[in-house]
C-alpha cells in the first residue's frame, strides 16, 4: 500500500492497495489512523460493485440504510449517488432521484438529521465527469476552519444548535415528493451543536452544521439564524480550508463526516451522467457540544 499526502492539512491518495479484497489486521490499523488523521482517503484503481462496497464499509462499522424505502437504490445499505437509474437509464433531471442529487451541492455531511449521524461515507465513481464540466467532489476542514475562526464568532456559535431535519429537504427542494408518514416518524427533526467536541480527538473543537437539511438555529429567529447561517457557508468555502477531488473512474473516496463537510459541483444534470454507490457508515454516538454532560465534566 502506497500513501500520499494529498494537502498539507489532510487527504491521502492510497494506490497499489484492493478494497475487494479481505484486509489483514495490520492493514485496517493502519486505515483507521490513516482515516483519523488525514480525514479523507482516495483509494485509486478499485474494481467493486455493491456486494463488495458494501463488504469492503463494514470494515469501519455497521453499514446505515437510506431513510427513503427503495426510492433511489436497489439495496437499502448502497445509495445510488447518480442521475443514472439502476438499469442504466439517464434520468430525467426533474427525477426525485436527480433532484437529490441537486441537493447535494449543498454544503453538508452526510446523515447529519439523525440523532446519530454517519461516521464515514464511502463513495466509488462508476461513472464520473471530467472537471471542466463539474461533478467535482469538494471537501471543507471543519476543524482548520473552527480554529480560524474570529474569537467573536466562536463565542457567539458556542451555545448553539442547528435544526437539522431530513423533512425539511421539502421547503430546499420543493420538488420532491411527500414523504410517507413512516418515512417521517422514523426521523423526526434533531438539533446539534454548532460546535462539535471531539472526545476521540482530544476533545478538539470543530464547526458541524448543513446546507441540505434546514437553515434553521436553534434560539435565533429564523431570519437572525439564516443570516448567520450564510454567513457560515461563505466562510467554510474558502479554498485555505478545502480540498477538491477531481474524479477518475474507478476512484474509491472515504471520508470521515464528523470533521469534514462536502459537496459537489454541479453540473449539467441533463447533458452528462455521473453515477457513484455509496456505502455508510453508521454513528454510534450523539455529536457532542461545548456544553454536553461529557464534556463538562472533561472540563472539570
Ligand atoms: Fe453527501
């Protein structure tokens, strides 16, 4: 296995390394503390499909199912990231499942309107997109950009909690179809901190909120919230904290969602197809803020 720093501040680039194959002990050590420490990995030259993807994410945890029965994929654990239907179909960028796609050029990470959100995602390119024309994968440090932040902006956003809830994709993309009532029940809407504590990382501060779920700050008017929620996305988008990966056939990228936010450049949905399957890693504990019962008691 080869490893090579992608910035200064994190990604790596693995190659002569197969993500089919069954991973020695060693092996997953040290893509755990790869994964720890550099936050994104782009294994290159992966031949997988969903049986293999899905073997391959369980290394790291138990393997999340989309909250949307069967709408965009043919196992429940493998999301269709792509505007192109399991039999190969282009689809139609009206498509629910194309407009979900749209979605995802929204700052986010990934699961964050479950109390427990995803750990990591792991997304292979079936089909990708050359970059002159977008489908470009863009990553934001949300630990660098906590640690740059002006000393009033990191008091302001220290008590805070975001609203995040999947329903609420509705009022961004309006043209998505109800959800059921199950659907709903089973996510309801959830708040986290602004400022996540990372206990496994020394209990580091880092920034940890979403374009693509609400807008809405818990304790703000809606108007005050979505003021400084933009102000938040324009702050995050700076290139001294983001990485773009510029997709190859055949790349496999992992990324670790509690540290990092994404998004893709769009592209022209109609004219070009891009088609990635993504495995998920399941959260197993709640995002923890400044004023969570563990972390004061951290503090004292
Ligand atoms: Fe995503």
């Amino acid at each position: 296995m080869d490893i090579k720093n992608l910035t200064d501040d994190f990604g790596v680039e693995v190659r002569n390394f197969d993500c089919s194959k069954k991973i020695g002990y060693d092996e997953l050590n040290l893509l755990k503390k790869t994964i720890q420490d550099r936050h994104f990995i782009c294994f290159k030259n992966q031949k997988l499909d969903g049986d293999t993807l899905a073997t391959f994410t369980k290394n790291f945890g138990k393997l999340e199912a989309y909250p949307e029965k069967d709408k965009t994929k043919g196992k429940i654990e493998i999301f269709n990231v792509s505007n192109v239907s399991e039999d190969g179909e282009h689809l139609d960028p009206d498509d629910q499942r194309v407009i979900l796609q749209k979605n995802n050029s929204r700052w986010h990470t990934d699961s964050s309107y479950r109390y427990l959100p995803s750990v990591f995602s792991i997304l292979y390119g079936q089909e990708t997109l050359p970059p002159e024309v977008g489908g470009q994968t863009q990553f934001s440090n949300m630990l660098l950009a906590y640690d740059h932040l002006p000393e009033d902006k990191k008091i302001l956003l220290e008590p805070l909690h975001q609203v995040h809830s999947y329903n609420d994709i509705r009022r961004l993309e309006p043209g998505l179809p109800e959800l059921t009532y199950e659907e709903k029940s089973n996510f309801p809407p959830v708040t986290h901190p602004i400022v996540r504590v990372h206990p496994d990382r020394n209990f580091r501060k880092s920034l940890y909120f979403t374009s693509n779920t609400s807008l809405e700050i818990g304790g703000m008017s809606l108007e005050q919230g979505k003021e400084l929620h933009k102000w938040l996305v324009d702050y995050i988008g700076q290139p001294k904290f983001c990485y773009t990966h510029k997709w190859q056939k055949n790349d496999l990228i992992m990324w670790d969602n509690r540290v990092l936010l994404h998004r893709v450049i769009p592209y022209d949905y109609a004219k070009y197809r891009r088609a990635m399957i993504r495995g998920t890693v399941e959260g197993e504990v709640p995002v923890l803020g400044p004023f969570s019962n563990e972390v004061r008691l951290n503090n004292n």
